[in-house]
C-alpha cells in the first residue's frame, strides 16, 4: 500500500496548525528524543520542524493572492497534521 497526503491549496489558510500538531505529536513522545529548538522565544529562534508553511505572492495588487504551501515530511502513517486542519485543506 502506498499512502498520500493531498493539501488543497486553495483551501489551506496558512494557521500552521498541521507545523504545530506535527512538532507536538514528534517532540516528547518521539523515538529519538524530542525535536529540540534553540532560544525557542529569542528574537533570533531555531529549531527541528518535520512540517512548515511557506507563503508565496502571486500577481500584482489589486489582483494579488497569497498562495500558502504546506511543505510536509510524509514520514507518518496516521498524520497528526491531518486531523487538525480547521479548513480540511489536508486530508
């Protein structure tokens, strides 16, 4: 069996609720330790994110679109990223 995840792009507003389930669900319960961050609440903060969001401007104002792409690891079987889209964009 080979599994997929498809986002609506059209759908997806950008609320990174898929980056922050994902760093939950892999931080304290994951098999190799959890994702640590540096200066998590620094000006200047780093740190292990499977899953983030990129924003990307499309057109010129006053027919500009902000298009959000979820950038997905793909490494879960059932995908915590998933189950918490507010706008089912991701499923």
């Amino acid at each position: 069996m080979k599994l997929g995840l498809v986002i609506d792009l059209d759908t997806c507003v950008g609320c990174h609720a898929c980056a922050t389930a994902c760093k939950e669900w892999n931080g304290a319960s994951a098999i190799a330790g959890p994702l640590t961050d540096s200066d998590p609440y620094g000006a200047d903060p780093s740190g292990t994110w499977l899953n983030r969001v990129r924003h990307y401007e499309v057109g010129a104002f006053p027919e500009s679109k902000t298009i959000n792409m979820p950038m997905s690891c793909l490494h879960c079987e059932d995908a915590a990223c998933v189950t918490v889209c507010p706008t089912g964009a991701s499923y």
